[in-house]
C-alpha cells in the first residue's frame, strides 16, 4: 500500500481533515491536498522529521509510512 493511501485511510477512520494532519506535520494545508490527491511527491523516504509527525498524529508506529511505497504523481 502507498503512502498517500495509507494516510487517505487513516484520516478517514479516525474522522480527521488534512488540515489537522498539515497542522501536526508543520506543512501546508495545500502540500497534503496535492500529496493525497497525487500531485506532489511525498516527502523522500529520508524526511523522518515529518513522517514521524504525520504517524504520530495518525496514531501508527512511528517507521510504518516512510516503509510505504511512495505513491505516483499523476501528470497532467
């Protein structure tokens, strides 16, 4: 499973918005919006700082989304 549809799901079950999860990462309402919508790229595999952010707010273990595959950006 890719990372945008791993935090898509898990927004989704915990009744979250993106702009709760931009608020935890410290990112822009509009850099989770173009990342869930495949727009932009997820941060690189290496960006810990935000991944954990993100995890921690999603309520996963804290190395379970940069393990994900990096989803597609879709190109217009």
């Amino acid at each position: 499973m890719d990372v945008c549809l791993v935090i898509k799901q898990r927004l989704e079950e915990l009744g979250l918005e993106q702009k709760d999860l931009a608020s935890a990462a410290e990112v822009t309402e509009s850099y989770i919006s173009q990342m869930l919508t495949r727009k932009k790229l997820p941060p690189a595999p290496d960006r810990t700082d935000i991944y954990e952010k993100m995890a921690k707010f999603l309520k996963l273990p804290s190395d379970s989304l940069p393990k994900s595959p990096r989803c597609n950006v879709l190109r217009s």
